[in-house]
C-alpha cells in the first residue's frame, strides 16, 4: 500500500524526534565541507574554480554519505556523524554515479527543461540504493532507480513542492533554516525509498 507524502513527512519528523541535534549538527558539517566552499564568490578566478571542481569531485561521496545517514534516521536505526563521510569508502562508484547522473541530467535538459526535470526525479533512488547495496554497479544503480520510480514521479514530484515553502524560509533566514529544513527533506526522500521499495518488485 502506498504511503500519503503527508504521512511520510509526519514519519520523517517522527524518525528525527530526539534526533534533531545530531541531523542539524550533520548537515551543518555537509554544508561547510560540500556545499558552502562551491557557492562563496571570491575576486581570485583560480581559486572559485579549484573549490568549485573540489566540490564536484567529493560531491558523490556526500551524497552517497547522506543518503546513508538520512536512512539511518528514518529507519530508527543506530545514526553517527561520521555516516556523513562514509560514501568516501566507495568513492570511485559515488562518483561515477553522481557525474553520470549530472551528465544526463544536463543532456536531457538540453533539449527541453521538462525532461530534464523527469532525468532527475527518475534517478532520485539511486543514492538510496547504493546506500543499501554499495557492490551494485553504477548504471545498475541507475536503471534500477528509474524502474522502481515507475509510477512515482510525480508523486515524488509532488512531495518536493511540499518544501518549497520551507526552503524559502530557510533562505529568508539567512541559510541557517536551512539546517533544520535540509535534514527533513533528506529523511522524508528516505521514507518515499522505504515505501517505493516495499512496493516493488524486482524485475519487473
């Protein structure tokens, strides 16, 4: 049976329950390291550039490390700050998967935004996967991403529109909402995976 997005937001708040210091604690160390250095402008062209092919480089492994963080959460599992870093043992596969998934991202979106919005939303599991399976293979983790959300996407869709209004908040106070804001989306998109995934069937 499907889960309502509202009901996987009233999850994910429960899931943080208790949990809040850690989850801002975490993103705020994500934002410093892989977000942050990328957005600073700065009068030396060189160096904006260097951070900026520094976060891409570690961008996967982020990813790959918060998704396993944002499961661990939702789950009600054991959860650690150090979970953050921990795609940077499958460094080589996050990120190839995370330049792939930019690649098509972007080619789709050459041709008309629309798709390219579809590319992303398609591959919104594939993080998630790897989390739960780090020997899949990258464009497994890919293709297995765009079967489960057979179905979904705009489900998925809809449950980012929920947090529109968050975000916009959050930037309105300076970014520093955005600590609380960042960790209830990640943790609601691991509660949609959780509830996609119990209603899969692989190969189908």
């Amino acid at each position: 049976m499907v889960t309502s997005n509202k009901d996987l937001m009233t999850q994910a708040r429960e899931a943080l329950s208790g949990r809040w210091g850690l989850a801002v604690g975490a993103f705020f160390v994500y934002m410093l390291i892989a977000v942050i250095p990328g957005c600073v402008p700065t009068k030396y062209p060189l160096w904006s550039a260097g951070g900026g092919i520094i976060v891409l480089l570690i961008g996967g492994a982020f990813a790959l490390g918060i998704a396993t963080f944002s499961l661990a959460i939702a789950r009600k599992g054991e959860a650690n700050l150090e979970m953050i870093f921990s795609g940077f043992k499958h460094f080589g596969k996050a990120l190839g998967l995370y330049l792939l998934m930019c690649l098509f991202i972007v080619l789709w979106a050459v041709l008309l935004i629309v798709p390219g919005i579809i590319a992303a939303i398609s591959y919104g599991l594939a993080f998630f996967i790897m989390s739960d399976d780090p020997n899949i293979g990258v464009m497994e983790a890919l293709k297995k991403s765009k079967k489960m959300m057979y179905g979904y996407k705009w489900k998925y869709f809809c449950l980012g529109l929920r947090f529109i209004g968050w975000v916009l908040l959050g930037i309105l106070s300076l970014g520093i909402g955005l600590l609380w804001i960042m960790p209830y989306m990640n943790v609601s998109y691991a509660k949609f995976y959780e509830d996609v995934k119990a209603n899969y069937v692989e190969g189908q």
